[in-house]
C-alpha cells in the first residue's frame, strides 16, 4: 500500500541495501489516516480488481485467440509508429527525487 505514496527507496536512487518493508511499515503509520492515502488505497484495490479480472480473461483466451490478438497488436502498433511524426519530440526528465535519494544514501541523518 505504501509503495504508492512513498518511492524513495529504489534502486535507482542508489538505495538497494534499504529495508523496504520498514520504510513501507513507518509510511503507513504515519500518513495512513490521511485523505491521501485512503485515496491510493482505494485506487490500488481497483487496480488489483481490474487486474484479477484481466488475468481470468486472458486464461480463458485460446492459444490461436492469443496470436490473433499479438499479430493485430503488431500491426496497430506498426501502423502508429509508420503515422507518427519523429522530427519532433519533447523529453521531460525529473531528477529531483534522484538527487534527494542520493543525498539521503550519502547521509542518512538527514531522512
């Protein structure tokens, strides 16, 4: 539940020897009550329900259903990228929680 709201510790960051189970435990306590995070709960159980019901659906599916479905996704998705315009493009990269991360890592007192 706390993965949603907190992702400092990831390995990206530099935080791969992090007890993760902890920081979740301690993020729950904290801020469980809050509008937020009763918001992200209800949000991942519609998630999780959402995908129980595609899982059963793809069991269900038959092995010629399902390279049926691959080859008409290939063929949409060629079709999009043959469509698509490349002489432009715009990238927006956010290194704010990277540097805190690293910070953090570097000196933990100040978490």
């Amino acid at each position: 539940v706390a993965k949603a709201i907190y992702v400092f510790a990831n390995e990206k960051g530099g935080m791969r020897d992090v007890e993760r189970e902890a920081i979740d435990r301690i993020v729950l306590q904290t801020s469980g009550g809050s509008a937020y995070t009763q918001r992200a709960m209800r949000q991942d159980q519609k998630l999780d329900a959402a995908i129980s019901t595609l899982r059963a659906r793809l069991r269900a599916c038959s092995d010629s259903k399902l390279r049926a479905l691959g080859r008409a996704a290939a063929a949409r998705a060629a079709a999009l990228e043959s469509a698509h315009d490349w002489r432009r493009a715009c990238a927006v990269v956010d290194f704010d929680m990277f540097y805190a991360a690293v910070e953090i890592r570097d000196r933990p007192e100040i978490a």
